[in-house]
C-alpha cells in the first residue's frame, strides 16, 4: 500500500512539527560574523585559521597547505616571497 500526504508548512513550523531544533540564534551568529568579514575584508590570518581548521588531523596536508597559501598571498601581493624569508 501507498500513500502520500502533502503539508504546506514554513521551514520553521516544519522543524518544530518534527521537532528538530531551532538553529535561529546560530544562523543570526553566523550571518552576524560573515557580515564583519564582508565589511572589514579577510585578512590573511582568517584564511590561515580557516586552512588549518580543514587540514587538521591530515597527516602533511597542513604543510602543503601553508606553502600553497604563502604562494596565493605572494602572487596577490601580500606576503614575502620565499627568496625574502629570513632562516
């Protein structure tokens, strides 16, 4: 046997008829910090932070990564070129 049955709801009333919960104050947090980005610029310790949060727990991946940045940022302008580096 098949059936279906059709329920217009909002997202809202749909989380709360299932029960699930409400995430409202962690998207406005969320909107609230990518708001301050947007209007402030990413530096390039926001990237850096946001690199190893993705690469943590991967062995040699958070290397490559940093060499891949440290490449980004000297092509942009924004970072010392490796013949620059001091030992």
């Amino acid at each position: 046997m098949k059936f279906e049955i059709e329920v217009e709801a909002t997202p809202i009333e749909a989380r709360q008829f299932l029960g699930l919960p409400d995430v409202t104050p962690l998207h406005d947090l969320w909107l609230a910090q990518m708001r301050e980005l947007m209007t402030n610029g990413i530096q390039p310790a926001d990237v850096e932070r946001m690199m190893k949060s993705w690469t943590a727990g991967v062995p040699g991946l958070t290397e490559n990564m940093e060499r891949w940045q440290q490449l980004f940022w000297t092509a942009a302008g924004l970072g010392a070129r490796p013949e620059e580096k001091k030992p």
